[in-house]
C-alpha cells in the first residue's frame, strides 16, 4: 500500500513543481520518490500482507514491484536532456510515468480482478498520451492511436473474460476463483471462454503473437525513452499479471488452457525472430526481439513448476537491464548520428570503447551468451519446459535463438568490425551510471544468480 | 586444490592486467603466459599419474540449481592443460613480429579464451564444463573477426552460429541428464552412475557427438573450418586448432564415452564412419589447394579424424594414441602454421605455386620447417609417429578395412605435404622469394621449441604415455563395465 501511495504522492508532487517552473527539482524529487518507494518494498519483505482484500504485498508482488522501481529509476536517470529538448512542460512525462508506475504496482500486487483491471488501465492511459507526447510528430501520433486502439480493443477481451469468469464463480477474488476450480465437481461452461477470453487480452499487453501487430509501430513511433519503458517495465509488470492469474489462481485448469498457449508461445518466438531478422533498423530490431522474449517468458507457464514464478523474475530482469543499456546507447547514438539505422553503429568501438563493450554485453545478454543475466534466464526457462521433457518446444527455441544470435551480432558486428565515421558520442554523466550499473548487474546475475533464485 | 583454481583463473587474471597494459600488453601477456606453463608444470611433476583425480575443487556454486564448481585432474586432463598451457606462450611470443592494432585488447582476449579452455579441460561438472566451453569460444569469435583478413565477417558468423548450435543441443543434452539425476546436481560422477535406456542414451549420443563433431571438426560437420582458419589472424588459427579442436576430443573421452556407453556402442560405428570419410575427403581435398594455409586447414581435418576414429574404436591402443596424437598435433599444426606465417609476413602471399627456393635464402626456416613436416607425416622418430602408429593399430583391432582406409592418411599426408615443401621451400628462388630473410629472435626461438619438442616427444614418448595410462585403463574399464550391466 505504501509504495503505491509514495508512488502516487510523488506524481502529484512532481506535477506540481511542474506547475512552478521547477524544471531543475523534478528529477531529484522523483528519485527520492522512487527511493522511499524502494524502502518500503524492502520492509514489506516477508510481511504477505493483504490490503483491503484487493492486493497482496507477497514476496512475488514485492520482488515484481521491485523490479519495476528500478528499471524506472533506471530510465529517469536517462532523461537528462532528453524531454528538455522535445517539450517545455517536462513535468508531464515525469507524472505521467510515475502514475503509470503506480498503475503497474497493482498489476503485481493484486489479489482481486478488479485491481488488475484498474491497474491496467492506469497504466494504459498514461501509456497512450506518453506515446503520443510530441504532438507535432506524425510518427508519433500514429503510435499513439495505434495503441490506444488496440489497447482499447484488447481491454475489451480482457473485461469480457473477467465477466464470464465472475458469472462462473460468483467473485473476482483469485483465492476464491481458486478455490471454486478446485471444489466444485462440474466448472461452469462459461468459465472456459473467460478463460480464453482473459490469455487473449493479456497476450495484447505483453506483446505476445499472433496479438503483437501494434508493437513494432508504436515501439518505433513513440520517443526512444518512452520505447525503453514499455518495453521493459512495463512488459515486467504486464508478465507479473500474467503470472498471477494463470500459475496462481487459474494453475488448476493448467491442462486447459495449456494448449492455446502452446500455440501462442510458438508463434510469438517464431514471429518476432524471424521478422527481427530482417530490420535494418536497430530501435524495430529490439520492438521485435521484445516480442521473442516474451516468448521464451511464456515458458514458464507451459510447465507450472514451483519455480516458475522466481524464473519469470529472473528472465524480466535480465531482459529488462539488458534492454535498457541496448536503449541508452540508441539515444546517445541517435542524438549524435540522426538516426537509428545499423550502420549508424558502425565503428562505435573505436569512438567510444566502453560504450560499445556495454552494448555488446547488452547483446550478449539478450542472445544468451553464458556468464551473463541473460544466459541464466534462457537456462531457466528451458529447464522449466525439460521437467516435462517437452524437447521439441525446446529444439525450436534452440532454433529460435539460433536467429537471434544472428541480429543481436549484427550491432556488435557493426560496432567492432566496420569503419564509421569519427564522431564522438558525448555521454553525460548519468548515461554512464545506468550503463555501468545495468552492466554490473547483467555480468553478477550472470556469474553468481543464487542472489536472485530464491527470492519468490 | 588451491594449485587448481590458481592455474584456472591466473589467465583470467592476466587477461585483465593486460586488458589495462595499454602498449606493453605483449610483455605483461607473455609473463602471464609464462607462468601459468611454469605452474601447469609444477602442477604435473606434483601429478601422481594414477587413474585417481587430483587437486581436485569442489565449491557451491549456484547450489539451488545443484551446480558447484567442480574441478580436478586426472591424467587425461593433465595432458591437455599441459598442451594449452605450453601452446599459449608459443602463440604469444609467435605474434611478435606483427603490430596487431588495439594490443591490449588483441592479447586480453587470448588470455581470456585460455581460462575458458582450462575450465573445459579441468571441469567435472556438466553446467561448468557448458561455462568454459562458449566462455572460449566468445574471446576467439572476436579475435578471428577483428583481426582476420578478407571477408571476415561472414565466415566467422558461420562459425561462431555452427558452434553454438552444436553447444546449445549439448546444454539441452545436459539438462535431460541432469533431470534425471536422482541427486539432482551436474556432478561427471552423477552422470557416470545414471542409468538410461538405450534409446534416451541414443539421443544424448547425438546431442554431445554432434557439438563435439562441430567442433573438431569431423565430417560432414567441417564445413566451417576451412574459412575459417584461412581468414583468422595466425594467432587465432593457432588457437582454433592447436587447442580449441582438442575441446571436442576431449569432451568425447571425458562426457561423451563414460556417460552414454550404449549409445557410443549403437552409434559409436556412424562416428568411426564419418571420421574415416572425414580422413579421405580431406586428404584428396587436401591434394588441390592452391593456397598452403587452406591445405593445412585440411590436413588437419585428415589428422583430427584419425583421433576420432581410434577413440571411437574404443580399445587400450587407440585411446593411448588419441592422448599422445591430440598433443603431437596441437604441436606440429602450430608450428605450421607459424612457418606460413612467417613466409606470409615477408612476401604477402601463401599461394603455393608463387613461392619456390626458400630453402637457398633461409636455410634455417627451411630445416626447421622441415622437421615440423615429417612431425606432420608421422616419420619415425617424431612425435607424429607414435601417435598415429597407435591410433592405426587401435583402428586395425577394430576392423582390418577401416585401418586399411584410415592408414591412407599418413600416405596421402606423406604426399601432400611433403609436396608442398617441395613446391615451397625447394627449386630456384624467384624475383619474390629472393629476397626472403632468414628467421631470427623470436621466430627462432619458437621453431626451435617446437623442433625440439617435436623430436624429443618422438624418441622418448613415455612420459605421456606414463602420464596418461593409468586413466585410460581407468576409463576403459569403467565403461565395459557399465555396458555389461546394461546389456
């Protein structure tokens, strides 16, 4: 509860300092916000606390929440310069991100449908107008309609099923939804289609193929930073919900719903590969990358173990630091070179060594080379789908990652080996802190990720 | 055991030091190499050489997933850390007469990739064993695509995809024993005691063989071997197949024989197969290169073949051979490739049918050069002979018409490369090779090692046979063993 209310308190803050042209107090204001927040995630650890029947503060909901604040925390960092060049009312991004935190705070924590529905909304609503921030911008205005619409559709799906699964069960408290799956002898034949109906709407919010169509587009329209958050944060948090409701409260119809899924997964990883094969734009690449991700994060559910949860955490955190380091360096390089092209990488190595050595370790994370986060996380998911010996889903992920390697190398193909021009990108200060720490945490969660194994 | 993990991370070590050298990475990468020969050095004459496993490591790792950092020696891994250990201070101290750009990070990476192989070569649990693997085959991508010649950037995407495929199918391979390990750890003596039916030991067969072939390579899985080592810088041709081709027998001797025994036994035939095809395709490819780095790129196809096809025979001689024949080549292909590159540096080109008369102008080069190519062609009395000699017999107790096919090899070997000497170091000089120099400081230094070692390994070859022995009866035994029992 307090994280949320900090969260909050600190949006109107920040709106209101906004109000007063205390452009420089922002982001110290926010940073500080989003510290307390981190606070009392960290006391909250252990407590299970259930607020008013709607949320529950687990260590599943803490950890997620964590995970949120600071890839958050991350990105505020990065805004330095970056909105004072395309807006003059810079406090509106500041809040507008902050109430959408707050929004994926519920995401993870809520134990009541209704919260999900809320917090998703939150979050989509501030999502909409920070796509569509540069008003002037055609490509940016086309993101946000893209996505408000279907956003707007996929909410619809979501609500319908929330709907059929209440007329099923007479509540949208998950224990009791669960409890109703496990006592009664005969589940009501609307249930199943809520079911279905629920899988489809979150499929939209993650990204997950065949319900994917608006990611590359609004990825690509929306400004670079708000790109960054959508596709790590807030995917995190968007896995979080899915995960509390089908490995939680829904696990007992596992079999059931397995299969769509299945469907889901092998699409979502062939789709997002294959076409992330063939950009030739770096910022497009990472929109479709983002979608295999969210492939392999549904593995996962394919088999519940008692692990899956804590992989899932894993697997986001290595993505989500790996893809903030991938999209610091696309700002500096954009701001310098004008454009977000492979080629516009090209001989970064030469310029700017450590900035291109963060790159490739991003790469390398996402591609799932060994020492690094993002290795562990692949290696979980693959054991996670091995307990049931699924080793055809396995064979095609390996299949799948094969094509990876083949895109993530193409930047680190174009920063070490090729010539480019002899520009020097000029990265301030707390680039280098974000770049530096998502390095740090990306190579300890590689060598050593018993930290982070048994935190759920 | 504190010898064990000084002798795995001090390359590491190393590698960060020289990676901050700046200019004087050359000297501070060569110390480092220097010491880590000096401690494997100490390390075996400390060696017992019995079948038991020595310095051995065991520490928690990422013990919820019942990984530790297992490590030890035993004979056979003694022999390959020996073999990494010497060759990677030859490697350094042969790239003295380049200026490769960017030193530091040129020689970090060497340093880097020798950590990975001693992990791979000392590791005795499957998930550290799956580290040290890609955690060598990472540094060597990136020397083989900085500072490779023409159209480097292809080829080595072919390569780093091909082995990784192999790996990733390993890594799948490993998690299927792992699962069903009743201990629930990547524990080699976990793995040696599961007990999996002949079809699950079927599949696991193909998983490791078919990284492990990838990276030797044997045949039809060789295809991105050529390219390769003719577009790599020399150093990073040496590594590739001086040490990093010995990752794939290795991991055949260590994982792939005493794990799936009934596997190898169903499909152990294939493999002696497809080595032997490996020996011939090569060998006649071998005959038509114009271009003498590619002809040793094949030849070492042929050679590597021939190890796999006495390992896989599965007998006392073959075994023995591999071991000695997996150091002899490690040895005679770096020299090689170090004589072409010597030539390389002073009339820019390898192209067999331009050089001609080296011999009048550098006598040196040309006896040293010479030697290493009679180690290659297994004369007697070098330490090529010995290994084939046993590889030969191993193959002939197994079957008379693989040993007829597979001896091929030393005669085609004989005919191509003594050929190829001819062609290049014989004859009259012409206007490019007429003013060719003669070796000198560290070029002499090196050849003369290798010579050296060439010819004492081919008189007095006991050592490593006496070094080895033990731990091949122990695995020979340990294997029948276990097929009895399955059967």
């Amino acid at each position: 509860m307090n994280i949320i209310i900090t969260i909050s308190i600190t949006a109107f803050i920040v709106l209101y300092a906004g109000l007063f042209k205390a452009n420089k107090a922002l982001l110290p204001l926010t940073v500080v916000g989003l510290l307390t927040a981190l606070g009392f995630t960290f006391c909250a650890w252990n407590g299970n606390a259930v607020h008013f029947g709607m949320m529950q503060t687990d260590n599943f909901a803490l950890a997620f929440s964590g995970i949120c604040i600071i890839g958050t925390l991350l990105i505020f960092l990065l805004t330095q310069n970056y909105f004072h060049a395309k807006s003059d009312n810079i406090a509106e991004y500041f809040t507008l991100i902050l109430f959408a935190l707050a929004g994926m705070i519920m995401m993870v924590s809520y134990k009541n449908m209704a919260m999900l529905f809320v917090g998703l909304e939150i979050m989509s609503v501030s999502l909409y107008i920070l796509a569509g921030i540069r008003k002037k911008d055609f490509a940016s205005n086309e993101a946000s309609l893209k996505y408000f619409l279907m956003g707007a559709f996929s909410t619809g799906f979501l609500l319908f099923g929330i709907t059929l699964i209440y007329g099923a069960t007479g509540s949208f408290d998950l224990d009791k939804i669960q409890a109703y799956l496990v006592n009664s002898q005969t589940i009501s034949p609307i249930f199943y289609p809520g079911v279905i109906l629920m899988m489809i709407g979150l499929s939209f919010k993650v990204g997950a193929a065949p319900f994917h169509f608006w990611t590359p587009d609004v990825y690509e329209g929306a400004p670079s930073l708000i790109t960054t958050f959508m596709s790590t944060v807030v995917k995190t948090a968007g896995f979080a919900a899915f995960l509390r409701l089908f490995a939680g409260a829904l696990a007992p119809l596992h079999d059931f719903w397995v299969a769509p899924l299945m469907v889901i997964v092998c699409l979502t990883l062939f789709i997002g590969n294959v076409t992330a094969l063939f950009q030739r734009n770096f910022k497009r690449m990472l929109a479709y990358s983002s979608i295999s991700h969210a492939g392999y994060l549904l593995f996962s559910l394919i088999v519940l173990t008692k692990n899956s949860e804590n992989n899932v955490l894993v697997y986001a955190a290595a993505y989500t630091f790996a893809s903030i380091i991938a999209f610091a360096v696309l700002i500096l390089v954009k701001q310098k070179m004008g454009s977000d092209s492979f080629e516009s990488f090209n001989g970064l190595a030469k310029r700017n060594p450590l900035i291109a050595l963060c790159l490739t370790v991003a790469m390398l994370s996402l591609a799932g080379i060994p020492l690094t986060a993002g290795f562990i996380g692949k290696y979980l998911m693959f054991l996670n789908v091995m307990t049931e010996y699924k080793t055809l889903l396995v064979a095609f992920a390996i299949l799948n990652a094969l094509v990876g390697f083949y895109y993530y190398f193409r930047v680190i193909v174009a920063m070490w080996f090729k010539d480019g021009a002899e520009t020097e990108l000029s990265a301030p200060v707390q680039y280098k802190v974000v770049l530096l720490v998502s390095v740090a945490i990306t190579l300890i969660l590689g060598i050593y990720p018993a930290i982070i194994l048994n935190l759920i | 055991m504190e010898q064990l993990l000084l002798l795995i991370f001090l390359p590491l070590v190393g590698a960060i030091v020289t990676a901050f050298a700046g200019k004087s990475a050359k000297i501070v990468s060569t110390i480092f190499s220097v010491v880590s020969l000096g401690l494997a050095l100490v390390i075996a004459c400390n060696f017992i050489p019995n079948a038991s496993t020595q310095f051995e490591v065991n520490l928690p790792w990422i013990a919820d997933l019942g990984i530790n950092f297992h490590a030890g020696i035993d004979g056979i891994s003694m022999l390959v850390v020996l073999l990494t250990n010497l060759l990677v201070p030859i490697i350094i101290l042969s790239s003295y007469n380049h200026e490769y750009r960017n030193p530091a990070a040129f020689y970090a990476l060497i340093l880097f990739m020798q950590c990975g192989l001693l992990l791979v070569f000392t590791a005795l649990d499957a998930f550290l064993f799956y580290i040290g693997w890609e955690a060598a085959l990472i540094p060597i991508y990136f020397i083989c695509a900085i500072w490779g010649g023409k159209d480097r950037i292809r080829i080595n995407m072919k390569f780093f995809v091909y082995t990784i495929a192999g790996s990733l199918f390993m890594l799948m391979g490993i998690i299927y024993l792992y699962l069903h390990n009743p201990v629930q750890n990547f524990d080699i003596q976990a793995f040696y005691a599961l007990n999996l039916d002949g079809a699950q030991q079927g599949w696991i067969f193909w998983a490791f063989f078919i990284a492990f072939a990838i990276k030797m390579p044997i045949f039809p899985f060789h295809t991105w071997q050529p390219d390769t080592y003719t577009a790599a810088p020399t150093q990073g041709t040496m590594l590739l197949s001086g040490i990093m081709l010995k990752m794939g027998i290795y991991g055949v001797i260590r994982w792939l024989l005493p794990i799936v025994p009934a596997g190898v036994h169903d499909w152990g035939q294939v493999a002696i197969i497809l080595s032997i095809i490996g020996i011939v395709y090569a060998s006649l490819i071998a005959f038509t290169q114009k271009d003498a780095k590619r002809l040793v790129a094949y030849s070492s196809i042929a050679h590597v073949g021939l190890i796999s096809a006495g390992i896989f025979a599965f007998n006392q001689q073959g075994m023995q051979g591999a071991m000695v024949q997996m150091l002899s080549h490690g040895i005679n292909v770096v020299g090689l490739f170090f004589v072409l590159d010597i030539i390389f540096s002073r009339v820019k080109t390898n192209k067999i049918e331009e050089l001609g008369g080296i011999a009048k102008v550098a006598p040196q080069l040309a006896l040293t050069f010479l030697i290493i190519v009679l180690g290659t062609v297994a004369l007697p009395g070098t330490n090529g002979f010995i290994g084939e000699f046993l590889l030969l017999m191993g193959v002939y107790n197994y079957g008379i018409w693989a040993a007829a096919i597979a001896g091929l090899t030393i005669i085609f070997g004989a005919v191509y490369m003594l050929r190829m000497y001819q062609n290049v170091m014989l004859g009259e000089t012409n206007s490019l090779t007429i003013t060719f120099t003669d070796i000198k400081g560290t070029e002499k230094l090196v050849l003369y090692t290798i010579c050296a070692l060439i010819i004492v390994l081919g008189v007095y070859p006991k050592p490593i046979l006496h070094l080895t022995e033990a731990s091949v009866q122990h695995l020979l035994e340990q294997v029948n063993q276990k097929l009895n029992t399955v059967n």
